[in-house]
C-alpha cells in the first residue's frame, strides 16, 4: 500500500509540473527584443550569499537579467519584492543596492518587503502596487509557477527568463520546485491570499 501510495504521489508531482509548465510556456520569454514591454518588472526575491559565502548564482542572475530589461526599455521599473520578516534579512533592499550599483536609477525602484514566497510576491503586485499587467523576472522554472499563480489571480503576466544554473546545486532547486508546483497549485483550489496585505502604493 505504501509503494502503491507513493507511485500515486509521485505520478501526481509529475502531473502537476508538466501542467504548470504548460500553462505558462506562452509567456516566458529568453529574449530580451522578443518580450514586449510593461511598465513594471516585477523581481523576485531570494539570498544574496549562500552558506558557505559564495554568491547565490540565482541572485546574480537576476540582477542581470533585471538590468538588461531596463536597458533596452523593456521595463520602466522595478518591483523588488522579497522577504524582510527578520531585522536582519532583508531582501529588497540588497536588490535595491546592486541594482542601483548597474546603473538604474533609485526613483525606478520600489521595494516590496512582504514578498514571502512567491504567490505573496504577485497578488501584492496587483492589490497592493496597482499592477494588473507585469513582467516577472526569475528563473524559467520559477516563472512558470509565477505565471500561473498570475492567471489565476486575473494578473496579465508575461516572464523574462534570467540565466540557468546547471549542475548539483540546480538539481536540488529544480527537484524542490516539484514540491513548490504542488503546493502553488493547492493554493490556487484553496484561493490562499499573502500572509500579509495593507494600504496600497503607487507606482509613478
């Protein structure tokens, strides 16, 4: 029963990441002239430095994807929306730092510290910043699942994929995000809202 129940599982995780990727695989963009232009980019959050103090690959990545957006007026600003539920983790303002450090200006930065996991990150594009129509910027499999979570919230997203990372290290996120399109898409047949909301904030 146990093997028999663990198959159905399994069967189940594989189900749900095809169709998330299916349903997503229109708006997901690798190039930077094929993506059409939004106002606002939204960036999702994650650590600068992993434990061991090397730089998160995923975190440069996004970076630099974010700033070719801005440079080829793709995008006009940037939502960074990440975790600040700590006093000292923070990070919308790292994103903020480096970001600015690549040449986009502070007044096109606007800073989302209750960006918790991702389905937060995008409802509160919509109902707290005012954005029914955004670019999510991420890595490919993150898209997808951001993309979803949109639609099925009534948000116009489309997504530009940010650099890959190959070898252990993204095999292990790649093998985490099977359980994260699970729960994505228990969130979307429970209409789960952000751990947090408030008054809204206006994007120029």
């Amino acid at each position: 029963m146990s093997l028999l129940l663990g198959a159905l599982l399994l069967v189940g995780l594989i189900i749900t990441n095809k169709m998330i990727s299916h349903q997503a695989e229109s708006y997901v963009y690798d190039s930077v002239s094929d993506i059409p232009k939004n106002k606002v980019g939204l960036l999702l959050g994650t650590i600068k430095y992993l434990p061991n103090g090397q730089i998160n690959l995923y975190y440069r990545y996004r970076i630099d994807a974010t700033v070719k957006l801005f440079n080829a007026e793709k995008i006009d600003y940037v939502l960074v929306s990440g975790d600040n539920g700590r006093k000292r983790y923070d990070e919308p303002t790292t994103f903020k730092k480096d970001l600015m450090a690549h040449g986009i200006p502070e007044d096109r930065i606007i800073l989302d510290y209750a960006g918790f996991r991702t389905l937060d990150s995008v409802i509160r594009s919509e109902a707290i910043f005012g954005q029914d129509s955004i670019t999510i910027i991420s890595q490919k499999f993150h898209n997808e699942r951001a993309v979803y979570l949109a639609k099925h919230h009534d948000i116009n997203a489309i997504a530009y994929n940010a650099q890959a990372i190959v070898g252990s290290y993204g095999l292990k996120v790649q093998i985490r995000e099977y359980l994260a399109r699970a729960k994505a898409s228990l969130d979307v047949l429970f209409d789960v809202q952000p751990k947090y909301l408030g008054d809204t904030i206006d994007i120029p």
